[in-house]
C-alpha cells in the first residue's frame, strides 16, 4: 500500500499474522482496581484544546481534519508506554496468555529478526520489511532467539487490543480516548506539530526514537537506538510525559472513522468501535519504524488504525485513570 495514495502505510504496524486467532475473551477473568501497580502518573486538569492537523501534513484517509476544538474532563495519565516489567507482572499474577503467543507468530522488522530462517515464515507482499516470525511475541520481541532480559523499561510489544484491555481490567485503569491522548501529547502547545514544537529535532537534538537512515535498510541508529529504547531515553515534552511520538505505537480506546472529526462531539469525545470483524482501532505516536519518506505519523496529530486482533513488533500503551484533583 502506498501512503502518499492516502491509505495508511504498512510500515506503522505489522500485518496480521495468517494464523492470529478470532476475537475471544480473555484467558482469564479480571478483577478491577484490585491489582494496582506502580505506574507514574500525571493529572492533567482538562479544558479546551485544537484538536487535527493545523498544518494539513496528513494523509487524506488517516481524517485527522478538520482542526476542532476538544473540551476535555480532567484525567490521569501514564508517564511511559506499559513497560515489560509492568506486563510481566501482570503475566505472572493472572495467566494471561497475548493473542500473539496463542498464534504462534507476529511482526517483526526484517532487520531485526533473531529467528532461525525455517522460524521465517514469510513476508508480507505490501510491505516486505515485515516478517511473520514464528515464535515472536512479548517474551521474544525478535523471534525465538530474543528475549527481554535487560529490557524491563523498555515497552512491552506484541500486544493486541484485547491484550491491552485485559490489562487495564486487571490495573483498573483505561486506554486513553484519542482527544486524551492527543491532549496529553501536546504538553499544552496549541497547534505544534510535535510534541515539543514544529522542528523534528531542534538544535540537532534528537527528540524521540523514529527511524534513522535510508528506509527500510537496516537504521542507523543516529538517535542511538535501533529497535525500542528505554521509556525515558528522551526528554518529556511540557506535561512532564515520555514518548508522546516515537519508539511504539500506543493502543486508544476509539474506534477508527476517518470521517469522526467533523461529527464528534465537543466534549468528551471518544469514537464507538463496532463489533465488525474487521473493524480497526486507533493507534497513536508513531514507532521506530516511521519515516518521513513514507509514514509522517510521529507528529501530534497523526492517527493510524488496525483491527482489535492484530499486534507487532512496534505496538504497546499506555493507561490513564480517572483524575483525583
């Protein structure tokens, strides 16, 4: 799929694996708001904001126009994307089993790929930088001969959206709305392009984790990162909040509707998901695979979206919870 077409580019989230399962519940009930764990928080008091694209960059299918003004309630939000630390906690205590690991295969980034070449179990015809590795899930981000030691403050990937959600059953916390995060990321700027203003790394300093180099060769790692990077490996923008673009994609609680943002409403607004099996879902900030020459879906307003049962090796979240001010 070519982006500059206006459809999304497959370069922001791997392609469903050929043998992802159908949506089901989860592998085990959740008790809410009796595991809490200690993620960092910011209360942000709400109010009015511009939500879109004020400089028209985007790409026509991704309905990031027309800019509107978002009245939001006040709410709480994680620091960091959902390290895994975090998840492994949340593993051991419940049984959880992803969505990615009952498949048996996932996304992961030519480059990348830490797999015997029979754990390569093909590429995908749009994209063919995405591998479906065998064996590839959160536990072993790069195929089987990965893993995570020495990677707790790292994102957690892999992680479809009902895999996000189990999550928050069990924290008793929430996906962020899109105008949440959208807020939340914009670290009180009106109208910049990212998440700390309208330069993509300003005095030649690298801001956030995005693809260095010529893609999709192999990166360069100029920011000093090649795959994820820790949580906290760049400055927060002015809310105090990490990664608001770059290093994963984060997981919303909107459904997706490229046409949302000239009906919704004003207040509070969160887009409803249809039970359609191939409904998709919001993604936002981009990963360390978006580029400027095909996926500008780092800056603050840009969405992408994919179905509720697809996961990769650049997808995570983060959670929020109601404010207590």
């Amino acid at each position: 799929m070519d982006s500059t077409e206006g459809t999304p580019a497959p370069c922001c989230t791997g392609p469903r694996p050929t043998g992802a399962p159908p949506p089901r519940e989860t592998a085990r009930p959740a008790v809410p708001g009796l595991h809490p764990l200690p993620h960092e928080q910011r209360t942000l008091a709400g109010g009015a904001f511009a939500m879109g694209d004020a400089f028209a960059e985007g790409y026509p299918a991704d309905g990031e126009l027309p800019v509107h003004t978002v009245t939001l309630s006040s709410f709480a939000i994680d620091t960091t994307t959902v390290t895994n630390a975090h998840f492994a906690r949340f593993v051991r205590a419940t049984g959880h089993v992803t969505d990615a690991e009952r498949a048996g295969s996932s996304a992961v980034f030519h480059a990348y790929a830490l797999a015997a070449p029979a754990d390569v179990l093909g590429r995908s015809p749009a994209a063919p930088w995405w591998l479906e590795v065998r064996g590839a899930d959160w536990r072993r981000p790069y195929g089987p001969l990965s893993g995570v030691d020495g990677l707790d403050d790292h994102p957690v990937v892999h992680v479809s959206l009902r895999d996000a959600l189990a999550y928050c059953a069990w924290t008793g916390r929430a996906l962020p709305t899109e105008a949440q995060w959208e807020y939340a990321a914009r670290g009180g700027l009106s109208g910049a392009r990212y998440a700390w203003g309208d330069e993509l790394t300003p005095g030649g300093a690298h801001r956030c984790h995005v693809f260095q180099g010529a893609f999709p060769a192999a990166p360069t790692g100029a920011d000093g990162w090649f795959a994820t990077a820790p949580v906290r490996a760049f400055p927060p923008n002015g809310f105090g909040l990490y990664d608001m673009a770059g290093n994963v994609w984060e997981w919303c609680a909107d459904g997706f509707d490229p046409t949302w943002y000239a009906r919704s409403p004003r207040r509070d607004p969160r887009c409803p998901p249809t039970d359609a099996p191939d409904a998709r879902h919001v993604l936002r900030g981009g990963s360390y695979l978006c580029h400027p020459s095909y996926c500008n879906r780092y800056r603050v307003s840009a969405r992408t979206a994919t179905t509720a049962d697809s996961f990769s090796g650049n997808c995570g979240f983060r959670t929020t919870s109601r404010a207590h001010l």
